[in-house]
C-alpha cells in the first residue's frame, strides 16, 4: 500500500471481503456548497450508498495523509472550513504531503487515491472539463486527464454547461474515454437532463454498465470511463433560468479576471447566488441519484468477482 495512504478500517475490510465500495470526492463539500447544507449532504450521499448495499469511501487529503474513508469529524472539518481548504488537483498533492496540510480532493485526485485503495466506482455531481474560451485560454480541467489515464468510473450528471460541453467530449474521445448514458442517448448538463450532445453509448441497467467496466479492464485500457447519469424529472431546472445565471456567472468571471483553479468554484458559487436554494436542492438531489447507481453498479461488479 502507498505510504501516505490511510484506508478506513470499515473501507478496508470491505475491500478485503470483495464488497462493494463507493468513493466521493471532498471539493463538493468544501467548494461545491455552502456551510451546513455540504455536510448534511455529504452524510446523506453516505447514508444512501450504504442503503443501496455499498460502503462509502468519502476521499480527502488530512494533515498530509492521503484519506480514504473520512469519520463524521473529519466530513464537518472539510464543510466547516470550506474555502479555507485547498483545492487539490492532481498538480496539488506532492505539496499538500509534504507539507502536512489538508486538502478537498477533485475528481481527478479522488480518481488517483481511490485507485491507489483498489476502489473502481466513484460518484460526485458534476466534472471538469474544457472551459468555454479554452482555445485562447487552454483551461482544460486535469479530470480529462485522469479519466484518460486512471481506471476508475466515474459516476456524475454530465457537466454545467459553465463549460463547452462540445469540445468536453471531443477531448474525451480523443483520450479513449467511453461515455456512457445512463438511460438517455443524450449528454445530461446536470441541472438539466439534456444538452444537445449525443454520449457514445446508452445503457440501462447496473449490470451492463458493470460488465463494459470488466470489459475495459480485461482489455489492459489503463483509463477509466464516464457515466452520466441525468437528474431525476422531478428535480430538473429550466434550462432558460440556469442558462441566465451562468451567462451572468461567465461574464462576472471575466470582469474580475477569475483564472486558474479559482475559475470553477467562482462559477459554480456564482450559478447558486443567482438561482438560489433551488439549484442547490436540484445539485444535492442528483448527486444522490448517482451515489444510487453507482452503489448498484458497484454491488453488480462485486456479485460477478469483478472488483
Ligand atoms: N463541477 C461541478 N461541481 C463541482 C466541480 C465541478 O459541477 O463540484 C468540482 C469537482 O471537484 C471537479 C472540479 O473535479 O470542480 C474541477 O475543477 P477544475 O475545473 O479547476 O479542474
Ligand atoms: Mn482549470
């Protein structure tokens, strides 16, 4: 075992016994969403993967060691200190190790140190991807890049359209990552269930998205593969409202020179300012819904040895 890594005692004797195990990223709760709403959420998200029959490997950086498994404390110290926490991309962690401090892991860092576990599935909200205006500013999210090289799936609800969703999925064709609807042909833009863009696949059941996974490892890939998975009906915004609150988040951005790893959390809190509690509860509802999939797809590679 890598010897920064500490794997939660429950996490580990799961993964010893072949049961399934669930990874969640920390920036959500730290960057994603305010104060107490991320850490009621982030219990819920755990709550919800172990009545789907799965163990939640919440993922973070504490005091220079690499987490997988975080205790109720250590969950209401990343909610509670929000921004006060660094961002962690993948560029992040040498640093962050060696200096003893903690960090919210984003996709990509919670791909990195949920393999380095043995954990496969991973649910969270929404990824990085190619920012609108990449072609002149090259702000392309290191999740890419992890998805390209790290075998690990990626359970989400698309991405915010605060991204260019087009050019998104041609990088990811480009890196070899499959795209997967999960009972849609369509790619979702997580508040909303469509975006215009076909996925490479669509699939409907747990099952199936298990064997593809197997399928993927059996054929040495050492990527991973994205599951977007739409936000229920129910709890879809429309689209008009979030397109006018991302308009104004984009333009704000740019006024204020907002670049680098600030330029998606200044985004996001942007797009919850402007539309209120309702894209928070859509944001917190979606996130469940794939915290439940991946729960089942998890059980599905575990019952089939797979994991
Ligand atoms: N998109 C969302 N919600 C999020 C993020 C992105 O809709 O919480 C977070 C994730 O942690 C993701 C990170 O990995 O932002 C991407 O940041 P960047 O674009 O700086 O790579
Ligand atoms: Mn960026």
């Amino acid at each position: 075992m890598n010897k920064y890594l500490d794997i939660a005692p429950e996490v580990a004797q799961a993964l010893a016994e072949g049961r399934p195990v669930v990874a969640l990223e920390s920036t959500i709760i730290s960057h994603g969403m305010p104060y107490p709403k991320n850490v009621e959420t982030a219990l819920l998200v755990e709550q919800t993967i172990r009545d789907n029959g799965a163990v939640p490997a919440t993922i973070a950086v504490i005091a220079g060691r690499l987490k997988a498994g975080l205790s109720h404390e250590e969950i209401e110290h990343l909610g509670k200190a929000g921004r006060g926490v660094a961002k962690a991309s993948r560029r992040d962690l040498p640093a962050l190790v060696a200096r003893g401090a903690d960090g919210a892991t984003t996709v990509a860092t919670t791909m990195i140190i949920a393999h380095m576990a043995g954990i496969r599935i991973f649910a969270t909200g929404g990824i990085g991807g190619v920012h609108r205006g990449a072609e002149v500013t090259m702000d392309i999210s290191a999740d890419l890049e992890e998805l390209a090289q790290t075998p690990v799936m990626v359970v989400c609800a698309g991405a915010k359209s605060i991204l260019d969703l087009g050019l998104t999925l041609e990088y990811l064709e480009t890196k070899g990552v499959p795209v997967i609807g999960y009972g849609t042909e369509e790619l979702p833009a997580f508040y909303t269930r469509k975006s215009g863009f076909g996925v490479d696949y669509r699939v409907d059941s747990p099952e199936e998205l298990a064997a593809i996974f197997a399928a993927q490892r059996g054929l040495g890939y050492r990527g991973g593969m994205l599951v977007t998975n739409p936000i229920p009906e129910e709890y879809s915004m429309d689209k008009a409202v979030i397109d006018a609150a991302i308009e104004q988040a984009l333009r704000e951005a740019k006024e204020q020179g907002i670049h680098g790893k600030e330029t998606t959390p200044f985004l996001l809190a942007k797009v919850v300012e402007l539309t209120g509690g309702d894209s928070l509860e859509s944001n917190i509802r979606l996130v469940l819904n794939n915290a439940r999939v991946a729960s089942l797809t998890a059980a599905a590679l575990a019952k089939n040895g797979q994991l």
